[in-house]
C-alpha cells in the first residue's frame, strides 16, 4: 500500500513541477496543464516501441551489454527531451521556450525529487517503528 501510495506521490510531483514550470514561462494555466498531461501521455505511450527496439538489440550484441545499455540510457534520455521539446513548441509555438522547459523540467525533477523520496523514507521508517511498538 505505502508503495502505491509513493508512487502516486512521485508522479503528482512530477507533474506539479511541470505544470508549474510551464505556467511560469508562458503565464498559461492552459499550457500548464498541456505539459503536466500531454507530455506524459506521448512518453507513456511511445516508451514500449523505444524498449522493445532496446530488447531486440541486446538479445542480439550480448558480448556488448554495457556499451548497448549505456546507449540505450542515452537514446532514452534523448527521446523525453525530444518529445519534451516537441510538445512544448506545438503548444507555445516557441522552439527556445519548448527547448527551455524540455531542459529546465528534468533538472527540477532531479532537484525536487531527492527530498520527496526523503520524506516518504521518514514516513516509512515513523510507521514500521509503530508496527514493531504494536506488536511487542
């Protein structure tokens, strides 16, 4: 249950922060939204063509596992920027504010979610200790 609930956690995290960096470059609720929604939801469901392209390769270049593993963390990274910046400009119209918010939104994330992951540790921590106080 705490896991689902973490989980749950970390994606409204993710697209607070993206709706709200999005709101701030353009002052659109609208396009705040766009970006906590869309973006997502284009990753979601592209990311099983990307995988299974990645799965195919390493059945095949077994002998190169971490040379293709390393290229396929860095093919995976170019695509959410890629599909990041797509959406960002069809919504603005913009290629340097989509190209902003495709590069400012990971590192936000990468800021944000340390502490988030952090709090949930506590929490985890605050109820086992509960759970071991009621069964002693």
């Amino acid at each position: 249950m705490i896991v689902a609930a973490k989980k749950i956690s970390q994606v409204g995290t993710h697209m607070a922060i993206a709706f709200s960096l999005m709101y701030v470059v353009t002052g659109s609720v609208a396009f705040g939204g766009l970006a906590a929604i869309l973006e997502p939801v284009i990753n979601v469901a592209l990311l099983p063509l990307h995988e299974g392209f990645w799965r195919r390769l390493r059945a095949r270049t077994a002998a190169y596992a971490q040379a293709v593993l390393a290229l396929e963390k860095i093919s995976q990274t170019l695509f959410h920027f890629v599909i990041a910046v797509a959406v960002m400009y069809w919504a603005t119209g913009s290629l340097a504010l989509g190209g902003l918010v495709a590069v400012l939104e990971p590192v936000l994330n990468v800021i944000a979610l340390p502490f988030h992951d952090r709090l949930w540790e506590r929490l985890e921590a605050r109820l086992a200790a509960n759970a071991q106080l009621a069964a002693a």
